[in-house]
C-alpha cells in the first residue's frame, strides 16, 4: 500500500471544502435570485469540477492532479481583475503544482493508478 502524501490530503480537502462551499454559496444565490443564467451553470460546473478533483486527488488518480492545476490555473485566467488577485493565484498555482508533482506525490500517483487498473 502506498501512503497517501499529506500535501495530498491537504490539497484534497482543500478542493473539496472549495467545491462544496461554492457550490453551496452559489446556488444559494441563484435561488434567492429566482433566475438561472448561462453564467450561474458555468460557475456550479467549477465547483463540481473542484469537488471532483478533491475526491479523486484522495483516490490517487493521475488525472485528477492535472485536473487540479487546469483548474487553478483557470481561476488564474479569470481572477487577474487586478495584479494583487492575480499575483495571489498565481502563488497557489505554484505552491499546488509543486505538491502535487513532487517525488512522493509523483510515487503515489503512479501507484495508485497501477493499483486502480
């Protein structure tokens, strides 16, 4: 069995918590809003794509590490509204990609995913 790295587990939650937690906000407001625009389905398909991320990050699935940095990079894209948010995303983009592609995580990606098959 290979151990799940914590910097995974971290980065896992961390997905979930965002995706759940979007989610949630979201949705909140569109039903107060009593209106659902093409904008509203977009933005509930993000926080999907994060909860999905976490839970597979968990299960060791390759993908989902890619996943994971597609994702925040694309919150890079939208989020540079100005240089403070920008320069801020582009450090989680970093520290994540880091984690997730270091040695350990690197091992434990590869693992799984031959466990998994």
């Amino acid at each position: 069995m290979n151990k799940r790295p914590l910097s995974v587990t971290l980065i896992a939650f961390l997905y979930l918590t965002v995706g759940i937690l979007g989610f949630t906000f979201h949705g909140r407001e569109i039903l107060a809003n009593h209106a659902f625009h093409y904008d509203d389905a977009l933005i509930e398909l993000t926080e999907l794509i994060a909860f999905v991320c976490g839970v597979f990050l968990l299960r060791g699935r390759n993908w989902a590490r890619w996943l994971a940095v597609l994702w925040i990079a694309g919150h890079v894209a939208i989020m540079f509204e100005s240089l403070q948010k920008g320069v801020m995303h582009i450090v989680i983009l970093a520290l994540i990609a880091y984690a997730l592609f270091q040695p350990e995580a690197r091992t434990y990606f590869r693992h799984s995913d031959e466990a998994g098959s």
